[in-house]
C-alpha cells in the first residue's frame, strides 16, 4: 500500500507517517517544511531538537520504507508531477496551518491560512480529477467546525438527523458549521470542498475531527533521538495542555484564559497515528458523502485541567483575560463511535502520561523561551 501524507514533518504527521511505514506502508512524505519557518519567525523554536529532514528520512529508513518529497500543496504542476510519479493508493492530508491563534495574528496571518489550507485542499482534489486517480483521501480536520456547544445534543460525527417542521420529513444534514477562527474555518471549507468533489468525481474521503492532540511523542518517536517529535509550548501553537504543563515544570503560573470554564475534546499523540491507520483502512463507498470520524478520547474543562496539573505539580493559576471571542462556560459531549467500531480503544489523561510532558520540559528547558509563552493573537 503506497501512502503519501501531505505535511509530513508536523507534529501530527511526523509520528502518523513512522506509524504508517511501520505498518508496512510505502510512505512518502512530502512537505515545505513551512511549519519550522513560521517556528523561526515567532522565535519559538520546537521544545524539542528536531532534526533537520534529511537526518529525519534518514533515521525513518530504519523504520521502514520511507521517501521525502519537497512540495508545496498549492502548486498545481509540482503536485501534479509527484501525483503522477507515485499514484498512490491513499493520501493523508496534514498539509494546512494548524493554529488558530497563529490565524488570528493578523492581516499576513489571516491570508495566509486561507490561501495554503482552502487552496491547498482544492489543489488536491483538482489534480486527482485531471490525472484521473481515485485515491482514498483521509484530510485532518478539526472538532472546532462544530463550535463548543451541546445545544444540539451529543455532536455526532458530521451530520444532524433532524425534522423539517414545514414538510415534517426526516432528513440528515450536515452539522451546522459554527468555525471560531480563521483556521476553523478553514477547515469547514476544507469540508464544503470535499463533499462537492465526493458528490461529483466520486471520491472516497473521509474528514477526522480531531480534538485538541497532546504529549509528546508515541513509542516509535521517542525510540531514537533522530525521530523525536516537535514540541511546541508558545502561546500561538503550543496545545493547552502541553503548554499548561510546560509552564509548570518552569515554574511560570498556569495561563488559563478568563472563567477556565470552557470544554475541549482531547486525545493523545500516539492516539493520533493511530486513528488515521483505523481511517486508511476504512474508506467509504465510491460517490458516497464524506466520511466523518470525530478523533477524539475524552472531554475535559480547561479550569479543571490547570488546577489538576498545578496541584500535581505544586504550581499557581492565573486568569488572564480570555483574547478571544467564545462563551465564558459550555457543556460538551461528542461520539466517537466510528473509529471505536474500528478498534479505537483511546489513552486517556494519566498521570504517567502527564509526567512524560514534564520530563520532556525538564530535559530541554534551557531552549524554551519564556517571551513567547503567552499568545499575542486578539480577536
């Protein structure tokens, strides 16, 4: 099974591309490496030592068939090339700015992440039509398409079975986008697009909504030094919880923004190479709607969260005031039973895991930059 995963060198497609070459997939990575350009430019550089990529692919090799590509997803003729040259059998599409509060920076910021992610998705798909090839395509999309609210019950995976109260008919819709940045929306564009190209050009596809990824590294990543995971902890790209936890083995108070009444779905790393495994082996019917799998384990409240993490590491919370535009509490539940009907059976939030973040902090804190732990993004 030949696999291409679009933005490989990430944090989540870093570890899903070992996971995958492990699993015998022939793995190309293709990536323009973007994600350390942006780290350089907010001067906050992986926690972590990354390795440049070609010491990366190097070490990769020992874990099974490994290639990179340099690319670019938005250009049409390199992609078309690389397309042409590999036809693989599924693609996995990481390839997308991934931080909303990075989205929400600015003017650069905000055009940036519309421009790379829709236009990159729309590439995609574009070329496949012109070459002719039907992939199985698994994109990585985000729980923050559904909004945080349980308003509308348990959030079911991509779709709404409701009454339409002028006809009385029962019908299934897609879940009503409610995107709370410029990346979220992103993503329920990413959404739109895949569902018109399913409908017309008969795609299989299926769209994670994946909830917020934390710790470090899975058993492959941490197994040798060359492999290890990027860690990011700045206040535009570090996730909540790993951030959290960096800012106590440091001994910075816990940023918690406004009430800390907000809830987030979670999952861990490891959890998230294995997902997308579950999801390559699982396309829907050809010409079917876009599959939707919700790529989470468990619902937590950031308040909570903080005061936990600080109580286990002897750490204070502060309050800051919440930058962004959300409701000061909400209620949250989500299903994840597609990818549990697959043999999902999720890590949940343990001590141990917790203490392998702060091990990770404490082993490289010489390289965190305490200017860069609160985000700068308003909006």
């Amino acid at each position: 099974m030949k696999a291409l995963v679009l933005g490989g060198d990430g944090f989540c497609g870093w570890p899903t591309s070992l996971h995958l070459a492990a699993e015998g997939y022939a793995v190309t990575i293709a990536d323009n490496l973007s994600r350390r350009a942006i780290a350089a430019q907010l001067g906050a550089p992986s926690l972590t030592p990354i390795r440049p990529i070609e010491e990366r692919i190097t070490a990769a090799k020992r874990v099974g068939d490994v290639e990179f590509a340099p690319l670019d997803v938005t250009d049409p003729v390199a992609l078309q090339a690389l397309l042409a040259r590999l036809t693989p059998d599924v693609i996995v599409h990481f390839a997308e700015q991934r931080s909303a509060p990075y989205s929400m920076l600015g003017d650069a910021e905000r055009r940036f992440t519309v421009a790379n992610n829709v236009n990159g998705t729309n590439t995609l798909f574009s070329a496949l039509v012109e070459l002719g090839q039907r992939p199985h395509v698994v994109h990585l999309g985000t729980m923050g398409v559904y909004g945080y609210s349980d308003d509308l019950g348990e959030l079911q995976e991509g779709y709404l079975d409701v009454r339409v109260a002028q006809t009385g008919r029962d019908v299934t819709i897609g879940y009503p986008a409610n995107p709370g940045s410029i990346y979220h929306l992103t993503k329920c564009l990413d959404h739109t697009l895949m569902q018109f190209y399913a409908k017309n050009w008969g795609f299989q596809i299926t769209d994670l909504h994946q909830g917020i990824v934390w710790g470090t590294d899975t058993a492959i990543t941490g197994s040798d030094e060359a492999l290890i995971n990027r860690f990011d902890y700045d206040g535009e790209y570090g996730t909540v919880l790993n951030r959290l936890v960096s800012q106590a083995a440091i001994g910075h108070p816990l940023t918690v923004y406004g009430t800390g009444g907000q809830s987030r779905a979670f999952i861990h790393i490891s959890d998230t190479a294995r997902c997308v495994h579950l999801a390559t082996g699982a396309p829907p019917e050809p010409g079917s709607k876009v599959q939707v799998f919700n790529q989470v384990a468990e619902v937590h409240n950031v308040g909570a969260l903080a005061q936990m993490i600080a109580d286990r590491m002897e750490a204070k919370v502060t309050h800051l005031d919440n930058p962004r535009k959300e409701a000061a509490a909400n209620a949250l539940r989500v299903s994840n039973a597609g990818l549990r009907s697959l043999g999902f059976a999720p890590h949940t939030l343990q001590d141990s895991l917790m203490d392998e973040i702060a091990a990770t902090v404490g082993r490289y804190q010489d390289r965190l930059n305490r200017d860069v732990i609160l985000s700068k993004a308003r909006w």
